[in-house]
C-alpha cells in the first residue's frame, strides 16, 4: 500500500460562473451515463470513494489541489440533476450555508412525493448523526458548513 501526504491549500473565493456552468453539464452527462449503464446504486458507490470522487472533480474541471472541490462538485450535481432526478433515481438534498440545514426538509420532501421507497425517518437520522459527527467528532475547530446527502429511491 501507498502512503503519502497531498498538500490541498485553503484557496478562497468562488468558482467562475463559467466553470460552474459547465461542471453541472457535464456532471449531469456523466452521472446520466452511469446511472442508465450501472444503476443508480453503483453512481453512489463510485461517489462514496473519496479518489473517485476527487477524480470526477477533475474530470469536470477543478484543479486537484484546489480548496471547494467538494462543495462545488456537490452542487453542481444537485443543481444539475434537478430536472432529471426522478428519471435516473438519484437525489441530491443539502448543500452549502444554510442550504445544509435543510437537508432533512429535502428528505422529507422526496418521502411525502413518494420518490423514495424507504422511511424518511431513518434517512434523516442518518443525516442528522453524520452532520453531528462531522461537527463535532472532528475537533478541528471549525463548524459544520457543507452536508451533502445523496440517495436513490431504496434510499
């Protein structure tokens, strides 16, 4: 096994409106292709792995090294899957800020539409204990500001 240290400087400011444009089209042309060839349960085992999903960051055109991989990639998949999800049978809920703490709202959203075939109740207490963990299990000084939750219709 490999071991090594990656240096991820802390960059500040945003994605060009350009670049993030063009993530979500080719992130949801990507999460499409795999979600008709393998499923949508094989996509969230591929974005559960962090080198594959740093490595899809990439692909659609974030620097490597760059601080705001994750929450960009993250909302350019939510953002552009929005009119698709139904079809493909993925979904995003949570985000960046004050989209996180809606996180349960989403779930509970996509239960009361009937997109989903599992209790709403164990999905946001799944949300809840990993957004707790995040926060605090950590201890690294900072707060919680980016909880992502994806899932497919078995949740």
């Amino acid at each position: 096994m490999k071991t090594g240290i990656a240096h991820l400087p802390l960059h500040s400011g945003r994605t060009p409106r350009w670049l993030f444009d063009r993530m979500k089209l080719l992130a949801r042309e990507i999460t499409l292709i795999l979600c008709r060839q393998f499923g949508p349960e094989q996509f969230l085992k591929r974005i559960s792995d962090p080198f594959w999903f740093q490595a899809f960051g990439c692909v659609l055109g974030f620097d490597w090294h760059s601080s705001g991989l994750t929450t960009t990639v993250c909302g350019a998949l939510k953002e552009g899957l929005r009119d698709i999800n139904r079809e493909i049978g993925l979904f995003v809920c949570g985000g960046k800020g004050a989209t996180s703490r809606k996180t349960p709202q989403e779930i509970e959203n996509l239960a009361q539409r009937r997109l989903i075939q599992t209790s709403s109740r164990r999905l946001v207490y799944a949300s809840r204990m990993s957004a707790k963990v995040d926060n605090t299990a950590l201890q690294d000084g900072y707060q919680l500001y980016h909880h992502t939750f994806f899932l497919d219709r078995k949740g």
